[in-house]
C-alpha cells in the first residue's frame, strides 16, 4: 500500500509538473505571439492615434506632408479621438497636422512606426508626441539649440557623428550636403551604418557626392540635359548665347516670383544682343510650373526634371536656397553667381562687350 501510495503521489505531481510546464508554454506562446504583431505593426507602416480637447465630432483634421507640401490624407474626430495610418515609402517624414483653422497646428515626424499625439490637456501646437525616435532626437537638437546656442548646423554635425544608425542623421546629412561640401560630406556618409547609406536619404547623399561638382566663378559650365515644359529634352549647353544666366527657381518660391518681373525687362532689353537664360524649376508638380510661367509671362528657356530639391542640375551646381542663378560667358566660364536687379544687369552688359 506504501508503495502504491507514494507511486500515485510522484505520477500526482509529474502531471502538475507537466501541466504546469504546458501553461507556461502556452502563456509564453501567447507572448511572442503579441510582441511579433507589435514588430509586425511597425515594419508594415504608420498609426497616429490621437487625442483632442473641446473639438466638435465630425471636425474634419489633415495630414500633410511638409516635403511636398502635400494632403496626405483626413481624419475626422469623434469623441476628441482621431486615427491615422499608412505606410511611408520614405522614412522619416516630416508631418503637419492641423484643423481647418490653420492655427491649430503642430509640425513633427514620423516613421513607420505606431505615434501617440496628445494635446489632451495643452493647445494643439503643444501635443505631445511619442513612439518616434526621429521626433524625439529633433526635439532633443532643437533644446540643446536653445540652450547652447550656435545655430542649428554644429548640432546636427555632432548628432551624425554621435549617432550614425539613427533614421534621422541619413536625412539630416542629405539636407546639409551642398553647404558641409564634398570632402566633409563624404566623411559623414562614410561613417553611416549600412542600413542607414542604404536608405532613401543614405542614397541622396551619394548621389550628391558622385553629381557634384564644385561649381565656382571661373569653372567651366558643366552640361546636363532635362525635359522642357513642352516635354522636349534640351541640353544646356544648346541653349548657351553669347552670355547666359542659368536660373534657378520654383512656382511657390516667393522671392523668385518678385525677381521675375526684373528678369522679364532684363531679358527684353538685351536677347538682341546674345544673352538668353536658361530657368531650372525645383517644381514637383508640371502644372504649377506651367501655370507659374504663363502669369509671369516668363518668355526664356523651361527646362526641368520635376523631382523638387532632388533635381540633378540642382546637385550639380551644388544650389543651397532659391533663387540662385550663374552667369555664363560665350567661352562657357561661369563669371559671376547669385545676381539680383542692378548687379545683374551690369554684369550681363559687361560680358556683352567683352
């Protein structure tokens, strides 16, 4: 009887030993089960879920992309909640969403990944954002900005070198480019995680790297070829008269829209005489181009690629900012650059007769 008696309690236990082991296997199955639908959330696109106060149901909210300026999407609030979601091809994004009073706004970025918008408790241009780590380290910059001062470009070199797998120092490398040069460009590009050179961003800085070169007064102009507004292919170097200005400009860039009733009387008064300009829009969208050209009676070469601040002749000529424009001589030098009112035309009637 003892024996039976201690044989039942051992096969007792090894089925509470047994089934317990298959609780935690299940609990723990259940676990991966959870954390891989979290990383799968992330890895297949974007949600921001969001939280209003005093906001009317059915208010209608926006998502714009600052990059392109343009609606990414609606959302309407209910019960001061809001969600959005999609999936980025580009990442980081830089996001703005606002209400119909566009005063109620609030710029920040995104990846893909899941975002808590809360201005649950603070206007709406105070919310807190969490769940981007993009968001997080330009808000970071931008304290260490203010508390330390020296502008925001020291900051952003320190970031990139502290942090080369970060999302943000690929972006942040490729919109300082043009103004770090070549050499320390190539420094910071070379010092980026892989996955990091790899991405979107990773692949503007080595294009700038292998398009750039150098441009300065005195350089011999360096030819490329894009598509007129027409959708004709032209060359600039078949578009070069006995002086040139190659100008470079947008439909929604302001000061270029001021300048191009100067450019209109300057060109008028000497086209007679061999000079023409060559104008390179950072447009992205061919009817505001067009539409640009036809209200500022803009008579010259049109010539562009269509692809915003990526344009390769952009790259090439190493433009920071717009309107920026070269003058070019019969012999193609570059003999002067960044032209504007009386200084242009002085430098246009000099080269005219040289």
């Amino acid at each position: 009887m003892g024996f039976n008696r201690t044989l039942t309690l051992k096969l007792i236990k090894m089925k509470i030993i047994l089934h317990t082991l298959v609780y935690i296997f299940l609990i723990n199955a259940c676990k991966t089960t959870g954390d891989s639908d979290k990383v799968d959330v992330s890895t297949k696109g974007f949600k921001i879920e969001g939280v209003t106060t005093g906001v009317k149901d059915g208010e209608t909210i926006y998502l714009r992309n600052m990059k392109t300026f343009e609606l990414m999407d609606t959302a309407l609030i209910n019960n001061n909640h809001f969600v959005f979601s999609g999936d980025l091809e580009i990442q980081p994004l830089k996001v703005e969403l606002h209400m119909s009073d566009i005063t109620q706004s609030k710029i920040f970025w995104i990846e893909n990944t899941q975002v808590q918008f809360d201005a649950s408790t603070l206007p709406f241009a105070n919310a807190v954002i969490k769940g981007s780590p993009t968001n997080d380290s330009v808000t970071l910059l931008q304290q260490k900005m203010r508390n330390e001062g020296g502008g925001r470009l020291p900051h952003e070199l320190k970031f990139i070198k502290e942090n080369p797998g970060s999302v943000y120092s690929p972006y942040a490398l490729s919109n300082n480019a043009i103004l770090w040069e070549k050499e320390l460009t190539q420094t910071l590009y070379d010092s980026l995680s892989t996955e990091n050179k790899n991405s979107h961003y990773g692949k503007k800085v080595l294009s700038y790297l292998s398009l750039n070169q150098n441009i300065e007064i005195g350089s011999e102009f360096v030819d490329f070829t894009m598509p007129s507004v027409e959708g004709i292919e032209k060359s600039l170097s078949k578009e070069l008269g006995k002086v040139t200005l190659l100008e470079f400009w947008a439909s929604w860039c302001g000061p270029c829209r001021s300048e191009n009733p100067n450019l209109v009387k300057i060109y008028k008064k000497y086209k007679d005489q061999g000079f023409n300009i060559v104008a390179v829009s950072l447009d992205h969208k061919k009817e505001n181009w067009k539409q640009a050209i036809s209200d500022d009676n803009l008579p010259w070469t049109h010539i562009s690629d269509l692809n915003g601040d990526d344009n390769e002749a952009k790259i090439i000529y190493g433009v920071s900012g717009i309107p920026a424009n070269f003058l070019i001589d019969e012999n193609g030098k570059i003999i002067a650059e960044q032209l504007i009112g009386e200084q242009l035309e002085e430098a246009i009637i000099s080269a005219l007769k040289n």
